[in-house]
C-alpha cells in the first residue's frame, strides 16, 4: 500500500483533502498536524478507526520528528497544508507564521531531499512533494487583470511574505537539488470545517445569533471564491498528474466583493434558517439577516482585489471547479447551521469572534 503524508491534515483544507484522499485513493494517509488554535482532532471526525488513517501530532519544524516520520513510513507523496493561514492573526504577531511557514516548510524539504538520498531510483522518480500555497503571493490586482503562474510575487501582509518565502524555498529545493516538487497557488476557498475567524463562517454565527456582522471598509475588496471539494479535487490531480517543478495556480472564477458575499449569505440563510423564526433576531428588533451589516475600520494593508487565471491547469490537467459560488455557499452554510457545536468546540479557550488585526503602527 502506497503512502501519502498530509502535513496540515487536521486543518480546514487538509482536512477536507483527507476525506476526499481516502475516499478516492487507496493510498494509507497519515496525518501530521501541531493542532495549533485552527488544527483540531474534530475535523477528522468520523475517520478515527478508517483502516488507512494514521495520525501523528508533530511541529514540521521539528526536523528529528519529521525524519522519523519520513522513515518510518517511507512515502511516495508528501502533501504541505501545514501553515499559519489567518492575515489578521500575522498583523498582530507575525513570528509564528515564520516559524511554521518558512522554517516549518525549510525542515520539510531538507528532510525530504535526506530521505530520498537513500531510496531507490524509482522510488526517488515516483516521489512528488506538493506545496500547498495562496494567491496572496502575487499582491494585489486594480480593477482588471488575473494572477497567473508568471506573475510577479509582492506580498502585502506578514502571511503573505511568509507563504511567498516559503514558495522560493519550493522552487530552489527543485532548481537546485532537482527535488520533484509540485506548487499550487490557490484563492479564497470556503466550506465545512473552516475556523470561525475566517469571513464567511463567522458571518453565518454571528447572523443566527443576532450579532453584527462587520463589513471591513466600505466593503468594496474583491475575492475569488473557490469551494474547498473543487480545491481538493485540483490538489489531488495536481498530485498524481502534475509536472514537476511547476506550479499551478486554483481559482473559483467566482469574484465578488465582500460585501456581495455577505449579502449573499444573508439571503442563503433567510431559507436555511429564516429570519423571522430566530428569537436571536426578534430579541433585538431586527427582521431581516441583512439588517446586523455593519462597516468597520479597514485592515492594515488591506489587498483590494484577487483575481485567478486558471488557463494552465485547465489546459494541462483538465481541472475547473465544478461548483458555483450561489451552491457552494448554500452547502457550506447548511453544514455550519447543522454543526453548531462543532463551532463551539473548536472556539472554546481560543477564540471569540474577536476583532483581530488592528495593531497598532508606530508613529513617526
């Protein structure tokens, strides 16, 4: 039995990967995760007593634990979702995401190159190391124009720069020690088992329980969309049919501004869960979802517009995602409206709904 190692794969995405992975692969996944504030053990709920699931709580810094991992299972693929992923948490305090980002991935990749030093030809030919990466690479975009795979890197935010350094290290580990590595930058992707800080979940919670939902700016900043089953089903085409030293960047195609999702929510939701049924609501006088909207101060160094050119891997590979944002969005709040608790678990002793992000700038 093959085996493919998931760093991350308690996390929102890795997750979701591993889910998908064992339910179109026969590989043996093993999972290694830190469970940091957004890796949690309930993510992989339902998949405990999978025969082909193996689970190991490690820092991917940790190049002693790493290498014992890489030799015990000697995998043919190793996926990296492992990363500090939230902009606001980087503002506040960036050393964590250079710690596991660009160290964590450094580790990851020397490993690796040691391992594969001391395995067979073809095992080292079959091997594909695949780094999981972000649009928020590239900077930011006007009014026209996409990201695409040649697109110069000018990070905005501390995530950002850390994901961009980590993406140099990827591409001189293959250019340098012809490590057959693989990269996809992908954009904002949502569904289930996403951390409630990110937008779209926390807007879901805080609308069924009647709290605001906080528009930054004038709510003008453009994303693109990308369902989190159509990401993972590009992550694993990549993996097995991608070339390597590329990179290949993942879109929804599915741009809208923020304040366009929100207001898309709240209509979703006056279905899912109507307005006029939740005493949350009718407690503050309000009628309608779309009612608790309110902008607040903008964040630091806010990128106004993502946009993702997807001709590549749609040319090579034959990857689209196959769902549009409107039925995305509908599933992914479905899944939060019937999963409160998992909400509340993972919250619990970590995070709040708080507003994070808003450190302060040194006057000069």
């Amino acid at each position: 039995m093959e085996t493919m190692i998931v760093t991350g794969g308690a996390g929102f995405i890795g997750a979701n990967f591993v889910r998908m992975a064992l339910h179109k692969t026969e590989a043996r996944i093993v999972v290694v995760d830190k469970l940091t504030y957004a890796g949690h053990r309930e993510n992989l709920d339902g998949l405990w007593d999978h025969p082909r699931l193996d689970f190991i709580q490690a820092d991917i810094a940790d190049a002693e634990e790493m290498t014992r991992v890489m030799d015990s299972f000697s995998p043919r693929w190793l996926l990296n979702f492992a990363a500090e992923s939230h902009v606001d948490r980087s503002i506040d305090d960036p050393y964590p995401f250079i710690h596991t980002n660009v160290t964590g991935t450094l580790v990851l990749l020397d490993v690796v190159r040691r391992f594969l030093k001391h395995r067979a030809v073809d095992h080292q030919q079959q091997f594909r190391f695949l780094h999981v990466s972000t649009d928020e690479v590239y900077g930011t975009l006007g009014p026209t124009g996409l990201f695409s795979e040649d697109t110069p890197y000018a990070p905005n935010s501390p995530y950002a720069a850390s994901k961009a350094s980590a993406d140099h290290l990827v591409r001189a580990f293959y250019h340098t020690y012809g490590l057959p590595t693989l990269m996809t930058n992908c954009s904002n992707n949502y569904g289930p088992y996403q951390f409630p800080e990110k937008l779209i979940p926390l807007m879901v919670l805080n609308a069924l329980e009647g709290r605001s939902l906080p528009i930054y700016g004038n709510g003008q900043n453009i994303r693109d969309w990308l369902f989190v089953e159509d990401h993972c089903e590009g992550l694993l085409l990549v993996l097995l049919e991608g070339t390597p030293g590329e990179k290949y960047n993942l879109g929804g195609r599915s741009e809208r501004s923020n304040l366009d999702v929100i207001e898309a929510l709240c209509r979703i939701l006056e279905d899912v869960a109507p307005s006029g049924s939740n005493p949350s609501l009718s407690q503050r006088g309000i009628t309608r979802y779309t009612d608790l909207k309110v902008f607040v101060a903008d964040r630091p160094g806010h990128d106004f517009r993502y946009g993702i050119d997807t001709t590549k891997v749609q040319s090579q590979l034959g990857w689209s995602p196959r769902h549009s944002f409107e039925s995305g969005l509908r599933r992914t709040i479905e899944w939060y409206v019937a999963n409160r608790q998992w909400c509340q678990t993972v919250t619990a002793n970590s995070y709040q709904r708080e507003r994070l992000g808003l450190a302060s700038v040194p006057s000069t």
